[in-house]
C-alpha cells in the first residue's frame, strides 16, 4: 500500500473513465502501463548495477588475496646458485 505512485493512480483513473469517455480511458490507461513498466524496468536496472557492483568487489578481494597467498608459499631452493 506504500507504493501507490502515479502510475495505479492513472489506472484507477481509466476504470472509472471507462463509462464516461472510452478514449481518454484508453490513453490514461497506456500511460499509467507505461509509467509502471519504465518505473520497474528503472529499479531493475539499478538492482542490476549493484550486483555487478558487489561482484567487482568481491573479484578484486579475491585476487588480492590469491596475490598475497602465493608471496607466502613454499618457494623453490633448487635454483640457488
């Protein structure tokens, strides 16, 4: 119920024009499917960005780790001179 914006207000809006003016109707209602599916698609898209986001953090943290893990390892004596 906390997210009523002006999209569902527009589609309510069609439903009650409906009997009155059919055209006015028709594109109130393409505005209001419109403006709910840019909404979504735009919260989608941000969603989208911070995962990848998240994902690039994680790549870096686990390539400076492997990086500084093979400093650490057993090194190879048998090339002392």
């Amino acid at each position: 119920m906390n997210n009523i914006g002006a999209s569902e207000i527009l589609v309510v809006a069609a439903a009650v024009m409906s009997y009155a003016n059919l055209h006015l109707a028709i594109v109130t209602l393409a505005l209001g499917v419109l403006g709910a599916v840019v909404r979504y698609s735009i919260a989608h898209n941000e969603k989208q960005e911070k995962a990848k986001e998240i994902e690039g953090v994680a790549e870096n943290f686990t390539n400076l780790l492997s990086g500084l893990t093979s400093g650490i390892g057993p090194k190879d004596k048998s090339n002392l001179h």
